[in-house]
C-alpha cells in the first residue's frame, strides 16, 4: 500500500492532532472553567478582547459565547457522529433544562 501523497498525510496529523487536543480541552474544562470564571474581575467580559476576530474587534464577553455556541456545535456534531457509527440512539446525557433552573 503506497504512503497518501505529503500534503494529505499532514493534513490528517493535523486533523487528529486538533482532534485530540479537542478532547484534552473538553475532559479539563469542567474542572478548570468554574474557577477562573468566578475570579474574573466585573469588568472582564466587558472588555475587548486584545486579538481583531476577523478583523473586528470584540467584548469578551461575546466572544466568549460564541466560543462556548460554538463548541457545542462541534459536540453535536460528535453526537450524531457517534450515533451513526455505533447504531447506538441513546442521548450522550446531557443536562436537563430544569438542572439549570436558579432554585
């Protein structure tokens, strides 16, 4: 079996490696997030962020959810990956709407 052509093969490292990076960031996430969140100063999410997001620039805050949209895009589409290769329909378990309810 030939070797894929160079720029296809560096392309697929590239693709695995985002992948698994992906991953590292959504397993550390839930137990790193909380905790910086809660110490950012009032005004933080009001700020712009330092770097032009397509040369626009942005609050934080905005920028913010859209990376948070964003990711949970990408986790539905990881979802539906899953389902359609194992043939396995269950939910991935998400959280219901009323666990987020302030009580």
């Amino acid at each position: 079996m030939r070797a894929p052509p160079e720029p296809l093969l560096r392309v697929a490292l590239w693709t695995t490696a985002a992948a698994n990076l992906g991953v590292a960031l959504i397993v550390l996430a839930p137990q790193s997030l909380p905790g910086r969140l809660a110490g950012l100063p009032q005004d933080a999410l009001a700020r712009t962020y330092p770097e032009p997001i397509a040369n626009l620039q942005l609050p934080c805050g905005r920028f913010l959810m859209h990376l948070a949209v964003h990711l949970g895009f990408h986790l539905g589409q990881a979802g539906y990956l899953r389902r359609a290769v194992t043939g396995d329909a269950r939910t991935a378990g998400t959280v219901p709407v009323a666990a987020l309810a302030d009580r």
